[in-house]
C-alpha cells in the first residue's frame, strides 16, 4: 500500500468496531497517526493496538475514549490534539441503526438516542475539527459516513434513513462554507456493510436464519456480495488524502 496519509494526523470516531476499526488500521497502514476514540473503550484500545501493528513510516495510533454527544467533551479532544501533534483530518464514523419497526412504532426514545448520536456526533465533530483545519496551511479533509438510506431511504428504517440523510446534506453545507479555505467534506455513502450494524438488518429479511437473511441482501447487489469493511475504508483513506484535492 502506498503512504498517501504519511505524516497525517487523524481522527476517527467509532473506532472500536466495524467500519471505523478498518478505517484505524488502514489509515495507520497508510502513514498517518491515527487518534481512534470510542465510547466502548476495551474496542477501541484494540484498535489502536491493531493500527499500531500495522503501522507505516510515521504512522501509528492511540486511543482516547469519547462519547461523541458530548460536545465539551469533543472539542476538548480536538483541542489537545490539534496542539500536540496537529489536525489534518477528522473521520465521524460513529453512528448507530435500530431494529426494523414502521414510522409509527418507532419509540421517541429510539429516536432522540439515533439523532443524538448519527446527527449531534456528526455536527460536534465537524465543529470541533474546523477552526483548526482552516488554520492548516494546506488545509485538511472532513470525510463523514453516511448511508445509501441517506439517498434512498430504507423501508422500516426510518428513524435511520433520517439521520444519514442529514448528514449528507450537511457535508454538502460543510464543503460550501469551507472550501475557500482549503477544507474539503465529503461523505461516503455505503450500502449494506457486514459489520455487527450490517448483521442487524439480516434477522429483519428472515428471522428465523439471519444467515439465509444475508444471503438474500446479498443477491440484490452487482457484485453478489454486501459490501466489507475495507471496501469502505479504501475511498475513506483516500478522500483524507492530497490525491482527493478537487474532490469535495
């Protein structure tokens, strides 16, 4: 693998699993410093333990436990971050689904926890990140992780669809006000992933074999196959990348 982030410094939330724990490593793997944070601390010490294995060059990891609502909490991490070792990028990967339900069985307290989460982390994170990217002589890269239901909404994931199409809109907003200078935002937008978020969904095609349930998701998709972890984390490495300078 090329170093296309040597000598970057990196935050990714979420770390401690899926999607986010494949982009530590890659990250790592590509030469930058990766800042891995988690609410589930045991996850993502051992993420930042799995980058530093594999760790190019200058690139490395470590690990700070952050509950990404906190927005105190937040901005202090960036914060001391950005004054020890700089701030080049910032992955909000943090985010959570819920069990298939309609509209209108979707308790308000699933709700306000996946807004506060999906949405709130994703704003405290952009937040927090921007003052000091726009200080960045060469600027710096948000990249945050949406969804297809972002496009596309997703039957009996309401709750889910709304969050990620927030986020989408609001990198588009992030990449307008901030371009000038030299931030860019951009958002990728998986399908379904087989990550411990991903295997939610498999129960809700055929609850009596989540494996036959995959399978069937499977199907829909060109390739034949959901999507992996690195599959997400490959274009992530590279939109945090000067290989993506015209890409926002």
């Amino acid at each position: 693998m090329s170093l296309r982030l040597a000598g970057m410094s990196v935050l990714v939330t979420g770390s401690g699993s899926g999607l986010g724990k494949k982009i530590t490593t890659r990250a790592a793997s590509a030469g930058a410093f990766v800042i891995a944070t988690d609410i589930d601390e045991d996850g993502g010490e051992e993420a930042a333990t799995a980058a530093e294995n594999v760790a190019e060059g200058a690139g490395g990891a470590t690990f700070h436990p952050l509950d990404v609502t906190d927005a105190g909490a937040f901005h202090n991490l960036v914060d001391t971050v950005a004054e020890e070792r700089g701030l080049d990028g910032i992955v909000n990967n943090a985010g959570i689904g819920h069990p298939p339900n309609l509209t209108e069985d979707v308790p308000m307290s699933t709700l306000d926890h996946i807004l506060d989460i999906n949405v709130r982390g994703v704003w405290n994170g952009c937040q927090a990140a921007l003052p000091h990217l726009k200080n960045n002589a060469d600027g710096g890269s948000i990249v945050n992780v949406a969804s297809l239901a972002g496009f596309l909404g997703m039957p009996q994931q309401s709750a889910y669809s709304l969050t990620k199409g927030a986020v989408l809109n609001y990198t588009r907003v992030v990449a307008a006000e901030a371009g000038r200078d030299g931030v860019r935002a951009n958002a990728v937008c998986p399908g379904i992933v087989d990550t411990p978020l991903g295997s939610q969904l498999f129960s809700s095609v055929d609850p009596e074999d989540p494996e036959a349930g995959k399978e069937k998701l499977a199907k829909q998709y060109p390739m034949g196959r959901l999507g992996e972890p690195d599959d997400v984390a490959a274009p992530t490495c590279f939109l945090l990348s000067d290989e993506a300078s015209w890409v926002s």
